[in-house]
C-alpha cells in the first residue's frame, strides 16, 4: 500500500468549493492536533504520513492535507469529552 507524505496544509475544505470531490477524513484526537510527525490511516483506509519538520502545524477540523483531482483528504478532530465535576468543597478537588 502507497504512503501519502504530506509537508504542508492545502487549506481547509470551509474555504473552497468542494463539490466534484470525495473527502476522505483522517480522524486525529485533539492532543495529536500539534504532532509534527504522525502516521495514521484514513476512514477509507489510505495510510497518510504527515511530517511538518520546520514548524507546528496546528491542525484544525477541515484542513486539507491531499488532494487529486477527485479525492480531498481533510482533518476530522475527535470532538473531547467532558466532565463535570461537582465537589462538596473546593478544597476537595485541588487535592485531587
């Protein structure tokens, strides 16, 4: 199976027009968001490299990282879960 090596950002699919393309997504968590180097495989399974070496490359959902001429893969962020958490007194929860 080929690597995808991606070095820089596209764009981000909310600010072009992509209605003739596929987008496949790479879903990634919130704290792999500022990796410079990350190997991860798509939702339709295409292995993607991404290897930003000179600087972070603080991804954000919707960012382009491939494109051809029918397919765009973008950035998906895993959206985070809360908690909350509601003690008695807060001297309870700075000690924990």
């Amino acid at each position: 199976m080929q690597v995808i090596i991606v070095k820089e950002k596209l764009g981000n699919i909310n600010s072009i027009p992509i209605d003739n393309y596929d987008i496949d997504t790479l879903v990634i968590e919130w704290y792999e968001a500022k990796k410079r180097i990350l190997h991860k495989q798509t939702k339709y399974s295409k292995e993607v490299a991404i290897k930003f070496l000179n600087k972070n490359p603080n991804l954000k959902d919707g960012d382009i990282l491939w494109q051809d001429k029918n397919t765009i893969i973008a950035v998906e962020i895993n959206p985070l879960l809360n908690s909350k958490i509601l003690p008695k007194t807060s001297g309870r929860i700075c000690y924990a």
